[in-house]
C-alpha cells in the first residue's frame, strides 16, 4: 500500500508538508478544479433564481451570471448533482479528510462568505479523491451527519482513519455514523489552537516542543516528550495544557499506524 501520512490535516487538508513538495492547497486545487467549476456555477444559478424573484418595480442586482446563460449554468448545476450522485462502491476510500471551507462568492451586490464541506478520500494505491462538496448553513453535527451519511448512501465502505480539525460537530457525526472508525485530529489545527493560548514571547519555544513531541521517532519516545511536555506547559502556560487535553489521545492516533506512514 502507498504511503500515507496521518499526521498532517487536511485538505489544506493542508497542513505541514516538506516545502519541497507542491503545497497540499496546491496539490488539493488541481482535485477540486473540475467540480468547483460546476459549483460556482450553480451558485451563480441560484443567484439567477433570487433575481427572477425580485420584486415588481424594483431594479435587480448583478448577477454572477446573465438571464442568457441561465441555461448553462442549469446545466452545470446538473452536472454538479450528478457528480456528488456518483457511486462509490468501488473507490476504495481508506482514509478520509474532512474539513469546513469558507469561500466568498458574490451574491447580488455583496460579497459574502459561505460554508461548504469537504471530503476528501486517499484509497489503498494512495490515488486521492475528492468525494464531496456540500454548501451548508453551519458546521453542526446535523449538517455533518447529513454529508456522512450521503457517503454512505453512495455506498462508500467504513474508512479505515478519519483525519479531522477540532470541530466537535464533525466528531460526533463520525462517531455516530461509523463508530468503529479512528479519528486523527489534525496536529497543525492543534499547534494553531495551542500558539493561541500562549504570550507570544513565547510561541516559538511551544512551537519546538510541540514539534519534538509530535515528530518523535517512536511511540515511546513521543509519549515521553507529552508527558514532558504537558509538566513543562502546565507551569509556564496552564491554557496550553487545557488546549492540548481537549484533543485528547485523537491527536495520537497515528501512533497506532506504521510508522512509515505518521510523518507528513
């Protein structure tokens, strides 16, 4: 089986890739073009569909699109739909990244700011494949749910690991939908979160012990640099310590993997 790497977060799952590699934003850009085309669109679509309901008398606002290419765009957002419709009994997803993506997109006159999510799947060869693009009210556990379990309708297998940021409300929609699966929390989500509990004097000091825990050659030698590194931070920057025990054992998950596969 290809390498994976469990550590790191996802699509921008992103997160801490040697600097002599494409970037994961850049690399996730070139899987999310095709069907981020046919989203746009039919946001565009759905901005043609306000304006058609725009009051009697009153001037409409611009549009992403013309009522003249109202078809195209009612044809992408076709496309759209068949895409997220496709089935997925034979992808064989082993891993999954999922993360909430805000994207601003003009909607009459303003510029405004939405949610989408997004799932990202790695099969057994170590071919990714984006799965899922959703755009949604909020990240809640409701909203979540209702993404996981559009996967699973579309027949796609119990991954083997789930490679998530904090949000409680996609934790609990995992656990809920596949209770066996393990859940990796994203160790640069959890950096981001630690450095802000910190003074900033002293961040770059954090940074390398969170670093020498986290990129530590074996199990036991990471367990023993948390175990420092939670008596160290408990004295110096009690908030640090709450932060890191909020994540719990999920941010160690990759321990129970090979270890070719933990560093990122």
């Amino acid at each position: 089986m290809a390498r994976r790497h469990l550590r790191i977060g996802h699509h921008r799952p992103a997160r801490a890739l040697d600097r002599r590699r494409p970037s994961a934003a850049g690399r996730l850009a070139s899987l999310v073009a095709p069907p981020l085309r046919l989203f746009s669109d039919r946001l565009g679509c759905l901005s043609h569909a306000n304006r058609a309901h725009q009051a009697p008398g009153t001037s409409p606002p611009s549009t992403l699109i013309t009522a003249g290419e109202s078809v195209s765009a009612i044809l992408a957002e076709r496309d759209f739909e068949q895409w997220r419709a496709r089935d997925l009994a034979d992808a064989a997803i082993r891993y999954v990244f999922l993360d909430g993506w805000y994207p601003k997109v003009r909607l009459g006159k303003r510029r405004v700011t939405v949610p989408v999510l997004v799932v990202l799947g790695v099969r057994a060869d170590g071919q990714r494949e984006l799965l899922d693009l959703r755009l949604v009210g909020d990240e809640s556990t409701a909203a979540w749910r209702e993404c996981i379990q559009g996967l699973v309708a579309r027949r796609l297998g119990t991954p083997v690991l789930a490679v998530i940021d904090g949000s409680a409300g996609l934790a609990a929609a995992l656990r809920e939908v596949w209770p066996t699966l393990a859940i990796q929390r994203c160790t640069t989500h959890k950096l981001r979160n630690l450095e802000a509990k910190a003074p900033t004097r002293l961040r770059e000091e954090l940074k390398e012990d969170y670093r020498r825990m986290i990129y530590a050659d074996s199990q036991s030698l990471v367990e023993q640099a948390r175990a420092r590194f939670v008596k160290k931070w408990r004295l110096q920057c009690p908030a640090v310590v709450e932060s890191l025990a909020e994540a719990g054992d999920d941010l160690f998950t990759f321990l129970r993997f090979p270890r070719a596969q933990w560093k990122a």
